[in-house]
C-alpha cells in the first residue's frame, strides 16, 4: 500500500524530449489510468516508474521514497507487460514463484501465497502446466499472480490487454478492476483504449506528446475535457467539432472551434434545426445509430439517434441541446465560463 | 490448408530433381561405397593386385593400440574445441548483446575469423607459436615458460585446439547472439523486478531459453572438429609429435596417402561414416523435438 509521486518528470533520448515534464500524485489504492495514442510517452513514463528506464529529470517517489536511482527491484513494484513476460520454459507454480524464491521468502509461505494466488485467479488446475499450453486470458492470468504474490507497494500495468481479443477484453478488464478493488494495491494502468480508460480508472491520466493533458476523474475528463485533444481523444464517437460560424450567435467571442458530444445533438427535420445538411452514412449499432451528417461547410457532424438508418443524401436538421456546447480557443484550451 | 505443386509432365520433376541427385551420387554415394568396397580388400605393396579379407581390416584395427590411441586423441581435440569453442563464443555473445554504441563494427569485427581458410588459420598460429621464431614463443620465454610444441604432446594439442576453436568462435557467436535477440526483452525485465541479478538472468532465464541453440551448436561443433579440422592439424603439427594430436581423420589420410594402406584407410573412413550417421541420427531426433520448454 503506497503512494505514487511524480513531480516534474521529463525523459530525453539523446536531444529528443519525449516527456516534457509530467506531476502526478498516485492516493494509496488508488487506480490511474494513463490513456494516449502511440508514441505519447505514456509507456515510457510507466517504465521510467519501474525502473527500467532513467529518468532524466525529475523525481519519483513510491511510498514516500525517493526511487529515481533504485533498480527496479528494489522499488517494491511488480508490472504486468502487455506480451505477459511469463517464463516459458517454467510451469505457472514456477513462474509464480520465481521473484519469490530469490527474495529468499520460506518455502511454505512461497507455498501459500502461490495456491492463494491461484485461487484467486482460478489457476489451480494449470499451476503444472507451461505458459504455452494455456489459452490468452490464462496467461493473462498468471501475469496478475506473478504481479499479486510479490504483495507489492504498487502495481504496474502496461497495455496488459492488448493482445486479448475483444469479448476477453472485457471480461478481463472487469476481473483487474475487481481484483485491484479487493486488494487495495495502488495501481498504474496504461492503454491506448479509451474504454478501459473510462471503465477502469478512479483518475485517468490523458497525455499527449510527452504531456499530461488532463488529470481528473473519467466522467469528469468526458464531460469538461481540458483540451481539443482530450475531447477528440477520450468519447467513441469522439466530440463532433464544428466551426463558430456556424453558430454564431452563441459562440463565446474567443472561441475558435466549437465542440458538442454526439448524444447531445438530435435529428430533426430539415428546417427546424440549428443546422442542416445530408446524410453521408448511417452507422447501426443496435441499441443507437450513428448518423454522420455532412455539413454545409463540407465537415462531418455525428448525430446518436435512436432511430433506424436513414437514407443516404436525405437532408436533416440537426438540433443542439446549446448548454452542452464547449468553446475552445486557438492553443485548443476549453474555455471555462 | 495443403500446400502442394502437382507437375503435370511426369518427367519434369525428375528432371529438376537430377543436378543435386547427380551431385549426391558422384560426389557422395560412389566415394562412400568406393570405401566401403575397399575396406575388404587387402592391396599387395605394389598396388598392382588386391585380396578380399573380409572384415580382417576392421579387427587389425581394433586390435591395433594406435587407432585405439587416436580415438582418445579425438575425443580429448573435440570435446576440448567444442567447449572452448562454445562457451568464448556465448561469452562474447552475452557481452556483444549488451553493447549498444558501435555494436555494428563489434559484431563485425568478432565474425571475421569465420572467414578465414582453415589452412591459413593453421598457419598464422604456426607462425605466432613456431618454436624459433614465433612471436608468442618469443613473449613465453620472456616470462620464463619455454615453449616447444614440436616435442611437447601436450603443447601440440594445446595449439590445434587453439587454432581449430578459434576458427570456430565466429559461426557460434552468431548463432547465440541470434539466440540472444529472440528472447523477448520484456521476459528479462520480468525478471530483473523479480530481482534477478544479472548473473542469475542469465543462469535461469537466458541460458535455458537458449537451449535449442546450444543443442544445434554441440552437434556442429562436434562434427566440425571431427571432420573439419584435418587444415589445421595438418599444417600445425602433421598429427605429432610422436602422434598426439592425430585424429581419426587425420589418421585416415596419413594411413592411406602417406602409409599407402589402402585398405586399413578405407576401413577407417568406414568406421567414420558410422559415427557421422550416429550423429546425425541424434541430431535429427533431437533437433525435430527440441530440447526445450
């Protein structure tokens, strides 16, 4: 149980900065997601957590220690990677013994927090068999147990469900949140994926290039994001943008481009909207339809609409519900009013 | 999914098939069964006539203490190349994997000596050890050590094992730094937080991932100073002194082309050929079930 400090933390290779200075306090038991697109830093910023990357300026601090020249072992972590990283040529009991055995831990108590993890993680008919003879989520599995025996400080994931398919994803992703829950372990969670990032975090962390863009709770980040980015980054379909010209009466003076969720515009008919335009393409999800409605101006706006498809071409009236609209100025800042 | 080419002419595969069938038979197949065939015949002095003696050849050849002698000699050369030959190169590996400026020219420099001929690899250790003038020879008796492989026995097997590892150091560093590289990073890094010292990485993570590797390396290496350090004997020490480091192979050329025994020779190379297909046998059935995880 420990907090997690970052306090100006950057990272060059060579000249590149890559990370240009991220703060971020981690509460005891507290889940952090940090969600990006490729090549953000967040990966790196992970690793630099752990200790297998230097930090180049900047302090980290778990549990209040300063870590930044302590290796990896010695930082009281354990991190899940996104390949799993199990040892192949050892069965699941070895692999989850392994970091155990060379703390030189009894062997009985090795013993007991294997089959505890293992129960947890419902591995105790696979505890003999070897990495390769267990299906995806299994290994996933047992990447958590190797993670969950050391009785860590902290937890670090990065990307873990990457390579599952989409219906284990979910599933797994559920079992982490339980499992993170009952255990209490403060945590840092990496993806690229906005839904685990929404569905997983108690904070999310949403960085771009090198920055942290936005730190807040996920309901918090969706509906006042901080930036253009935040707000076309985190949302699927991402927030529709639309130019204040269109809207000209009740665009803030400053704003340079307006934003508006999806599920906050309605179709209507072609006259009564505040705007209008064709139907490019419709979207069946089911539940909703995404319409996508090119405007006048030529850009795309889309609508979720209960209703079934519509026609291609037909023209639409697109109403606003107008409190839910964000301004945002030209560095892309949502500005507060 | 079968993945198969049908030929419609009937002859068109024969014909594709005939150059390396060819190859086979006249530069394999006949020499092999030339020996075979030989190995039961007993030549007179002149080599005008010859007996069949059945498998006379072979008992005169167990029975004989310096065929027995070269076997130990063999065994001792390859077991000593193939270690020493191995574990410089998974050293160098291990050190060469972890270089990360300038690792291009490293890696080049170290594969180098596969390039050179086995003779003029014998021959650069003969100059740099040759007892009167020999720059290493030189250097040995600076510190006091006097250096003679031509009366010492040991010396001798010393330097051809030398020059024969050598040789070798090169094919086997690339294949463990090939080894190397496909072992997943993250797998290290699991278990360096686990807080495995680099040493005991390398001890239980590293080396048993590289096990199909250092399989496939044992075998080669072993039909390598078996078979393919005859250049290197040959222009070091001709087998001596007395016949310290005459290996089997070795022993096949100096009894049939020096000694004229043809049919002692042939019986020898026969001999070899057994052990070659053991070996091939164990490499097959080891290498096609992997001796790992």
């Amino acid at each position: 149980m420990a907090t997690i400090t970052l306090n100006a933390v950057k990272k060059t290779y060579g000249k590149t900065e890559v990370i240009h200075g991220v703060d971020l306090d981690v509460a005891d038991g507290e889940l952090i997601v940090i969600v990006g697109p490729s090549g953000c830093g967040k990966s790196t910023l992970l690793r630099m957590v752990a200790g297998l990357e230097t930090i180049t300026a900047g302090e980290i601090s778990i549990a209040g220690r300063k870590v930044n020249d302590l290796e990896p072992h010695e930082r009281d972590i354990a991190m899940v990677f996104q390949n799993y990283a199990l040892y192949p040529h050892m069965s699941v009991r070895k692999n989850l013994a392994y970091g155990l055995k060379i703390a030189k831990i009894p062997t009985d108590e090795i013993n007991r927090r294997v089959a505890k993890a293992a129960k947890m993680l419902q591995l105790d008919d696979y505890l003999d068999r070897k990495p390769r003879q267990l299906s995806g989520g299994q290994r996933q599995r047992v990447a958590m147990g190797r993670a969950i025996v050391r009785e860590p400080a902290a937890f670090l994931f990065d990307e873990p469900l990457s390579n599952l398919d989409a219906k284990l994803r979910v599933q797994m992703r559920m079992e982490i949140k339980a499992l993170q829950r009952e255990l209490g372990v403060t945590s840092l969670y990496v993806t690229h994926d906005q839904v685990e990032a929404m569905t997983m975090a108690d904070r999310v962390v949403v960085m771009n290039a090198g920055i942290a863009e936005q730190i807040g709770p996920p309901l918090e980040v969706y509906r006042n994001p901080a930036s253009l980015f935040v707000a076309g980054f985190i949302g699927s379909p991402p927030m529709n943008f639309i130019n204040p010209a269109l809207l000209s009466d009740i665009a803030p003076a400053e704003a340079e481009t307006l934003g508006i969720r999806p599920e906050h515009c309605a179709l209507t008919t072609a006259e009564a909207g505040r705007l209008s335009g064709t139907v490019a393409f419709c979207e069946a999800l089911g539940a909703d339809t995404l319409v996508h409605v090119r405007m006048a101006d030529g850009s795309l706006l889309i609508v979720r609409s209960d209703g079934d498809p519509i026609e291609t071409g037909e023209a639409v009236g697109v109403s606003l519900e107008t409190p839910e609209i964000l301004g945002f100025d030209s560095d892309g800042r949502a500005i507060r009013s | 999914m079968e993945n198969r080419v049908t030929f419609n002419n009937r002859w068109l595969p024969f014909l594709l098939i005939a150059p390396q069938l060819l190859v086979t038979l006249v530069f394999f197949f006949w020499p092999a069964g030339q020996a075979v065939w030989q190995s039961m015949y007993l030549p007179d002095p002149f080599g005008l006539s010859s007996e069949y003696v059945g498998a006379e050849n072979f008992w005169f050849l167990f029975e004989d203490p310096y065929y027995r002698a070269s076997f130990a000699t063999t065994a001792i050369f390859s077991s000593l190349v193939t270690l020493s030959s191995m574990s410089v190169a998974l050293f160098l590996a291990v050190m060469a994997d972890r270089v990360i400026k300038g690792s291009g020219a490293y890696r080049t420099l170290l594969i180098w000596p596969y390039a050179v001929a086995p003779a003029i690899a014998g021959v650069l250790w003969l100059f740099m050890f040759n007892p009167s003038i020999g720059v290493a020879t030189y250097w040995l008796k600076v510190l006091g050590y006097d250096w003679n492989h031509v009366l010492n026995g040991t010396e001798a097997m010393g330097l051809v094992v030398a020059a024969a590892s050598w040789k070798q150091i090169s094919y086997n560093f690339l294949f463990f730094l090939a080894g190397l590289q496909a072992i997943p990073k993250s797998v290290i890094e699991a278990a360096a937080i686990d807080g495995a010292s680099f040493a005991k990485r390398f001890w239980t993570i590293v080396f048993p991932l590289l096990s199909p590797t250092t399989f496939f390396l044992l075998v080669v290496n072993i039909v390598y100073a078996f078979f393919e350090t005859f250049a290197v004997i040959h222009t070091i020490t001709a087998g001596g002194p007395r016949q310290d480091t005459t290996i089997l192979v070795y022993k096949v050329f100096a009894d049939g082309f020096v000694g004229q025994d043809l049919g002692s020779s042939a019986a020898q190379s026969v001999v070899l050929l057994f052990i070659v297909g053991l070996l091939t046998i164990v490499q097959f059935k080891f290498i096609e079930r992997r001796v790992h995880y």
